[in-house]
C-alpha cells in the first residue's frame, strides 16, 4: 500500500528491489528479456484515503500499489516502468508522482492536465520524471472527431516547448480523422493499445491504415498494450496477431510495449454492487509477455521495441 508516510521511509529500499534483475530467462517465458527492458504501460491505484479518487470517475479500481508491480516487474525481469495517470484521478496525478518517487530512476510517466493546470505544476512533474500527457477519449466513450482535434490542439499548445509529447487512447476513426494534425505535430505522439484497434476487425478495419501510415513515417509511436482490449480470444489473443504484425513491419522504431498491468476492467457492468469496485480483468501475464516472440521474431528486434525506443521517447 502506498502512503504518502511510505515515501519517506521506503523509498530506497524500492528503488533498490526494482534494480535487483536476474540474467535467466524467467519461468513461463519463452524469451530472454534483454537489459533495460521496459514496460511502457502500466498504472498504480494507490490508498483512497491518502489518495481520493476523482468524483467524476466512471469506475472504481481496486488497489494496485507499488510493491505490487515490482514484484511483476522482477518476475519478468522488466527493469524500467512508464506509470500512466489512470482517469480515476482525473487531473490529480498526486499517486502517479508518489509512485514515481517510490521507484526512483527507472520510472517514468505520463500525466493528465486540463486548462487550470498551472504551468508550474507542469514544469515540477517533468523534474519528477514526468515525459507526457495524456488525452484518454476511449474510457469515457468519446469518439468525435472534431473533440479530438480541439483535445489534441490544446495538448500541443500546452506542452509548447517543454520536452513532453502526446499519448492518446483512442480508437483507429479518430486517428484517421487526426492524422494530418498527428503528422504535422511539432511533438511526438503515442497511441496506447494498438491504436484502439480490434483483432476481429483485422488489418481491413477502418482507420487502422491511418495509424499504420503514422507509424511507418516515424510521426507516431504505438504500444502494442492491452491486447485484451481488443481480443476476447485469451490467454493470447491471436487475432491481435495480424495488427501487431503489421505495425511492427511499418516501422519498427516507433514499437513500444506495455503490460498495462493490473488490467483494470473500465466497464460499467463490471462494478461489484457490494464492495463499488471493478476486478481487475484475469490477464496472464507471461502468456501476453511472450506474444511478443511472435509478433517481433528476433532478439535484436525485440531489443529495440522494449530498450532502445522507450529510452529514446521517454529519456533514459
């Protein structure tokens, strides 16, 4: 559990756990992971008490703290983290910094802003280890076009000439409808889980050529992340095969990877009328891990999508 007491207190025996990696391959992988590996995508729900939740939410997670995800983290042999501010806090990312203070140097993250951010608080995140901001449209359901274009604009306009970019969760027809502002942004840009695409769709599936012609030009990165969100075919998903294929022939520079661990279940219908709040989604996490075998065949390959591209994008 995460407190704000337990900065004080446990802060370097965390960083020193999430350092401590073994060379082997890990039980139930298929693959060496190779040094520096990093997981691009995942989040942490910490106390409610010293951490409230934004009203507004449209789920209730349950905890995820810290040591937690270390412990996945040195089962993967995984030694750096992107935390990504979930939409349970809305604008407050006082966990997502908590949690990056907690595990030191091989953090990162990506935060949420909106207009009464002060910039202040925006050039303080970035010492903290914060690298972008974060536009989630696909939670909430949002799929305008012209809402996404106006969200986009402002993100640009805000981050100015900080060293941050744009990641954005949304759905391929949005990124269709962005893709001239994505190709003409002065900052990168990042699309979580796939793009929002979905594996029964296949490559055919509308807007999905406009994320991929966003990759290959090098204007985009994607995470192949949350394969769940898009595939009902676990543990493995195979038919997010075809769309992780595809991107990674596009351009194999702009890959990232995430476990978007710990899988929370963002679906109304998924709330527990007893305790108000959504299990996390039953996601094997090797059985994910080692998808990326198949869809990235090489070693030197695999090196670049979870060392070299998330070093690059998020300064390590």
């Amino acid at each position: 559990m995460l407190t704000r007491r337990h900065l004080l207190f446990g802060a370097a025996a965390t960083a020193a756990a999430f350092r401590r990696q073994s060379a082997p391959a890990p039980a139930g992988l298929s693959f060496l992971v190779p040094p520096g590996a990093t997981d691009c995508h995942a989040h942490v729900f910490c106390d409610a008490k010293a951490f409230p939740m934004f009203a507004g939410r449209t789920y209730t997670p349950e905890q995820a703290p810290v040591s937690e995800y270390i412990a996945l983290a040195r089962r993967f042999n995984l030694e750096r983290v992107v935390l990504i501010q979930p939409s349970v806090y809305g604008t407050d990312n006082s966990c997502l910094l908590a949690a990056i203070r907690e595990i030191g140097s091989h953090a990162r993250g990506v935060a949420v802003i909106d207009d009464q951010t002060p910039d202040a608080d925006i050039d303080a995140m970035i010492r903290t280890g914060v690298r972008g901001i974060r536009i989630n449209l696909e939670t909430t359901g949002q799929a305008d076009p012209a809402a996404a274009r106006a969200r986009f604009q402002a993100a640009v306009k805000r981050i100015g000439a900080r060293h941050l970019h744009v990641q954005m969760f949304t759905r391929p027809t949005v990124i269709d409808a962005i893709k001239d502002l994505v190709a003409d942004s002065p900052v990168a840009v990042v699309f979580d889980h796939f793009g929002g695409a979905q594996g029964p769709a296949g490559v055919d599936q509308p807007g999905f050529a406009a994320l991929v012609s966003l990759v290959q030009s090098g204007k985009a990165y994607v995470k192949l992340s949350g394969a769940y969100r898009g595939s009902t075919q676990a543990p493995t998903y195979p038919d997010m095969a075809p769309l992780a294929k595809a991107l990674v022939a596009a351009n194999p520079q702009r890959i990232l990877w995430g476990s978007d661990w710990p899988h929370p279940n963002t679906s109304p219908d998924a709330r527990n009328a007893e305790t108000g709040t959504s299990p996390r989604i039953d996601v094997d996490d090797a059985a994910l891990l080692n998808q990326l075998a198949g869809w990235i065949p090489t070693a030197p390959q695999r090196r670049v999508a979870l060392v070299e591209n998330p070093a690059r994008l998020y300064g390590w």
